[in-house]
C-alpha cells in the first residue's frame, strides 16, 4: 500500500506562512508542492535531528564494515600522496 503524502501546495506557504506547514507537521513531514512536483520537505526539529543521527550511525556501520572487510589501509598523509602521483 503506498503512504500519502502530507502536501501543502507552495502558494499556500506563500499566502498563509509557516502556520500552513506547523498544522500539518502535526501529521509528519510536510511536502511541499511547486508546480505540482515535490519540492520542499518540512520536518519538525525533533524530526531533522534524529534523521542525522540516522544517517550519522548509517555512516559509521559502514565504516565499520570497511575496516572488517580490509578495505581500509593505515598510513600517513605523505604516503597517501606519494601513491596518488
């Protein structure tokens, strides 16, 4: 089953200001809608900071998978770049 989306066209920003968008975010994230394309996400702060925290863990379990899969090597700064020329 596809998820609706929790809309606010843009001239109804436009018109009404950030009170359009604070109804809706009630409901989660608001997109907004220019020229009946998305275009605009609008997430509570709560929201924004645990999605980088998300990502933030995201990029350390990969990280982590790279140095258990040997695809990280130790070195110097000069050593890297005397490789690269």
């Amino acid at each position: 089953m596809k998820a609706v989306l929790n809309t606010l066209a843009a001239g109804e920003l436009k018109r009404r200001g950030l009170a359009a968008s604070e109804e809706r975010l009630a409901h989660g994230p608001v997109h907004v809608i220019r020229r009946n394309k998305p275009a605009v996400v609008v997430l509570t702060e709560e929201d924004f900071v645990e999605l980088l925290h998300d990502a933030e863990r995201s990029w350390i379990a990969a990280s982590l998978a790279d140095v258990r899969e040997g695809r990280v090597r130790r070195g110097t700064i000069a050593e890297l770049l005397s490789e690269l020329r």
